[in-house]
C-alpha cells in the first residue's frame, strides 16, 4: 500500500516482505526518487516478517540515498517495526541506516495498494544477489552467514541470464 503526502512516501507492508515484494519496492524507490521525493516511510505494523533480500533491499536504498544527498539523515524511516524485525535488524547490523519510531499513532494517510509489476526469474535473482551482497558489505559476520546463498543466486543468476539471452526474440514481419 502506498501514499503519498506533503511530499513525503508512506508505504504500508502488510504481511510478509519477502524476495519478491523487494523488486517491487525497489522500484517504487528507484520511481520515486527519479520524481523527487526524497522522504519514505515505511510502516511495519502489520508485518509478519521480513526476509534477507527484503532487508538488503531497504539497506541498499539507505545507502545510495544518504550517499545522493538526501536532506535529512534518514531518509527511510521504519515504523512500528516488531521486535523480531527490530532484533534482526540490529543482527544484521543494518539497524542505524534508518530511523526507527515506535508509535500508537500511525499517520493518516490515504493508503492505495499498489500493483505488483512484472519480473523476470533474472531480476529476482539478480535482485536477490545485489541485496545479500549489500549486507554482506555492512558488516564482516554477514559474509560468513551469506557467502553460500550469494554464491549459489550469483550462479543461478548467471544461467537465468544466460537462458534469456538464448530466448528468440519477438517475430519480425
């Protein structure tokens, strides 16, 4: 779910943020901020969990928009995120890329749900390897905990790729 006010992106996950949901939101993102917005809020409150790629997905949102300049120091704040959320995070040591506030009170927006897009099998894998390969990055234990899976999506990303390549392209008249 996503609304937009006083210039400011509220997005409502609902359910399980997992690998899939994280092409979308990078997406959403990468949209966004190419129209300017550069304040997101991501409201957690009915989230279930969230997956490695979905985490990698947000740190790596994080870093390339402080990196751009964006204007406060926190450009994606986490609302009422649960504590296994909030432990995972601090685990994963992403935990001070965001803001993180706890409140009763969410705002009053006029959420919209938002439609899925298309994807291919390459971009989930390749958006899956990017995410895993940004935590690992951040911090020297997430290597051991995800060389094995970045290797495998690097694998695997490399012959989805390679399969595409080989698809015949559309009939020519």
């Amino acid at each position: 779910m996503v609304a937009v006010c006083d210039r400011v992106v509220f997005i409502k996950v609902i359910g399980r943020a997992d690998f899939n949901l994280s092409v979308d939101l990078k997406k959403l993102f990468s949209e966004l901020w190419a129209h300017g917005f550069r304040r997101f809020v991501l409201e957690t409150g009915q989230c279930q969990m969230m997956d490695s790629t979905f985490f990698g997905t947000l740190s790596d949102f994080a870093l390339k928009s402080s990196a751009a300049g964006g204007p406060q120091a926190f450009p994606l704040e986490i609302i009422n995120p649960g504590a296994r959320i909030i432990e995972t995070m601090e685990t994963l040591g992403i935990a001070h890329l965001f803001k993180i506030t706890l409140c009763p009170d969410v705002p009053a927006v006029d959420f919209q749900p938002h439609q899925a897009g298309d994807k291919s099998k390459a971009e989930v894998a390749r958006n899956c390897w990017e995410a895993h390969m940004t935590l690992m990055g951040l911090k020297a234990e997430n290597i051991e905990r995800f060389k094995d899976v970045a290797q495998f999506m690097a694998e695997d990303l490399k012959r989805l790729e390679s399969a595409e390549q080989k698809k015949p392209g559309p009939a020519r008249e």
